[in-house]
C-alpha cells in the first residue's frame, strides 16, 4: 500500500495482550500477522456485501444506487477489490490505496477546483454541481468478530486452550 493511507488501531485490551504475547514467545511472528491480516481483508469485504460498517450501522444508500440498482461503494468494485493488507512480525496493516476511499470512510464535501463544476453521470444521465458532499461509510476498522478472531488466533499460534 503506497500513497494516502488510514491508520485504525485496535483498542482493545484483550487483543492487545493477546498480540504482545504473541509478540514476546514467538520468534517468527510473520506467519500469524499475515493471517490475521488476511482475515481482516475478508471481514472488511463481507461488510461491502452487507453494506455497513464495522460498527454495525447500515451505509447511507449511494444516490447511483438507488437510481441504477447495485449496492453501494460497489458500483465497478475498484474500491471492494483495492482492500488488501500487509503485515509485519508486530503489526498488520488493512486498507486501500485508491485516492478516493477517505472520502467514503469518513464522508466530506467534493468541490469543483480547476473548473466551474463536477460532471459526472447518474442515472443514466450527465450532471454538473459545483460541489457534493458524501456521506461517510466506514468499511476499514475492527468489529467485536475481528477482535475475537485476533484473540483466538493468537491463542492458536501460542498453543493456548481456551
């Protein structure tokens, strides 16, 4: 992942420990953090399906969807298939590098700057507007599934009953 880039960490007690334990009896930690990003990537993809956040909350229904059909942020699916991860042997990074996926995860105001309007198509139709503001639609973070997941997946790799 190069260029822009979004940071969540985990603030969660239990995964946190669980994650520097592993760090601190592990020798090569590589593996597990690789895996754990892999299913992070396969989570962040199944709330696209679902279309909502980690938090649990449904996305605002895009205006291309609701006037085509489709779901939303799924238009082409660049952003849906952008979302990858890389790990390291103490960290796993999950996101996309497509320019446009801030705008989606946090929402905000699209402003015409090197000429009098945006012109774009929806619904079949070209449009103009000087501005549009979109709604944020988080789809990178950590949801209660993925917390019990890094959990356990540590407790595997360490060997650890639960």
């Amino acid at each position: 992942m190069s260029g822009a880039f979004i940071m969540i960490r985990v603030d969660d007690e239990a995964a946190n420990a669980a994650l520097a334990q592993l760090v601190e009896k592990t020798e090569d930690t590589l593996p597990i953090m690789d895996a754990i990003g892999a299913s992070l990537v396969l989570s962040t993809q199944m709330r696209f399906e679902r279309e909502e956040g980690p938090a649990g909350g449904k996305w605002p229904q895009s205006l291309r969807a609701k006037l085509e059909g489709g779901k939303t942020l799924r238009d082409e699916g660049h952003l849906y298939a952008s979302i990858t991860h890389r790990a390291s042997t103490t960290s796993v990074e999950v996101g996309s590098n497509l320019i446009y996926a801030a705008i989606h995860q946090f929402g905000g105001k699209i402003e015409a700057k090197n000429a009098k309007a945006l012109k774009f198509r929806i619904g079949g139709e070209w449009v103009s507007r000087k501005s549009v503001t979109i709604p944020a639609r988080p789809f990178l973070g950590i949801d209660d599934g993925d917390r019990a997941m890094i959990v356990d997946a540590v407790a595997d790799a360490l060997g650890v009953v639960q």
